[in-house]
C-alpha cells in the first residue's frame, strides 16, 4: 500500500460541489487539506464550515496559487470553461507535484448532457500538455458530490478510475480513493484513455436523471 500519511492535499476548486465534497472526505480520513479558490474570503469560508462538518483543525482556505504552491497533491475541480487558463497560470506551482484531474467537459442541451470535444483529447490531456513537468493524472470523475456532502453517507459505494502514465502517481491516487470509506480506487489505463472516462459521466447523469439516483460505477472481477 502506498503511504499517503501526512501528505498536504490541494483542491483547486476546492468551493464547488465536487472539490468541497473531496475535500470534505479527505479530512475526515485524517488528511490535511487546503481549498484553493479565486477568492482567498471564500476559500477561507469554505474551509471553515468543512472543519465545522468534518470536526477537524485540518482544513485550510487560501488563493489558488498559495493552494498550488504549499499541496503535495492537487486536485483539479473547476469548471471546464476555466480549467486551461487556470492551468497554465500555475504551471510554476505546480511543477514536480501529482495533479488529479477530475474535470468533466460537458455541454447541455434540451437532449439532456454531452461530451465536448476537446482538441487535446480530453482534460487531463490538455492538463499534461499545460502543465509539461507535473505528474499529471485523471481520477474522480464519476463520484457524487451529492453523497460526497452527506453526512448520513458513511461509506461511498462505488469505484474510482485511476488513469496516468506514472505508475507511482497512480498508485497514490488510487491510495487517497482507498482512505475514504467504501470507495476503491482500480487503475483505469493511460492517460491518453482519459476521454472516455470523462465522457461517461454524461451517461451517469443521464441515468442520475431517469431513475432519480446518485449512480456510481462498480468494476467487477477484480
């Protein structure tokens, strides 16, 4: 098992439903973690009421930059529209570090939701071309912030995609899915597979729609 005791977990949009739920999951395991934002107020909002929720000390608000630069790790959960000019803003902060991509590009329509085409391939590609000495990676993409918030959730049920090219950065990943209760993460390919990965969640919205549900995915036989 990879040790991930001690590490400093950012999550650059750390106030939207997504990070916030992470981040929220990450402190309860014991994980120190800082919520980075444009707005250092609102990061620092944010981080107070998740240490008011998750009963810990461990959970800070700063500036995305300052997020970027203090972390071990981040996480990426900002909007689609924002992601690459966020991304190359910090390419400085974030040399050397683990990135998580967990951006979904989407559109919607009166059909209900889609996948974008994205000229990189997918998110995490355009993470890894922006962000040239980072180890980037692609993970969380289909767990629900619904769940993620919800304190009557005591274990996640579901599965989560690992994709990345270094197997180390993989592996870590894979461990901050294990530290939350009933998630585990499964190494998912390359990043060059990331696309698809993003893609479903459209598919799991669908779903989520149809049948009034917080769908997750399961893999099974390993």
């Amino acid at each position: 098992m990879t040790d991930i005791d001690g590490l400093v977990i950012g999550v650059l949009g750390g106030t939207g439903p997504q990070g916030r739920g992470l981040a929220l999951r990450w402190a309860k395991a014991g994980l120190k973690v800082i919520i980075g934002s444009r707005g250092v107020d609102r990061a620092e909002a944010t981080a107070s009421e998740l240490r008011a929720v998750a009963g810990v000390s461990r959970v800070t608000g700063a500036g995305n930059a300052q997020c970027a630069s203090e972390a071990d790790v981040v996480l990426v959960a900002v909007p689609w529209d924002g992601h690459g000019a966020l991304l190359e803003s910090l390419c400085a902060e974030l040399a050397g570090k683990i990135v998580i991509d967990c951006v979904n590009p989407l559109g919607f329509d009166k059909q209900g939701p889609f996948a974008l085409s994205v000229p990189e391939g997918s998110a995490a590609q355009q993470a890894e071309a922006l962000l040239p000495e980072s180890r980037v990676t692609a993970a969380f993409h289909h767990v629900s912030a619904v769940h993620l918030a919800d304190p009557d959730v005591v274990e996640l049920d579901t599965d989560v995609l690992v994709l990345g090219d270094d197997r180390e950065a993989t592996d870590l990943v894979r461990a901050l899915a294990d530290a939350i209760p009933g998630m585990r993460g499964v190494y998912g390919g390359r990043l060059r597979n990331a696309g698809q990965v993003e893609a479903l969640t459209a598919n799991l919205i669908a779903i989520n729609r149809r049948y009034k549900s917080h769908a997750g995915l399961r893999v099974t036989d390993v």
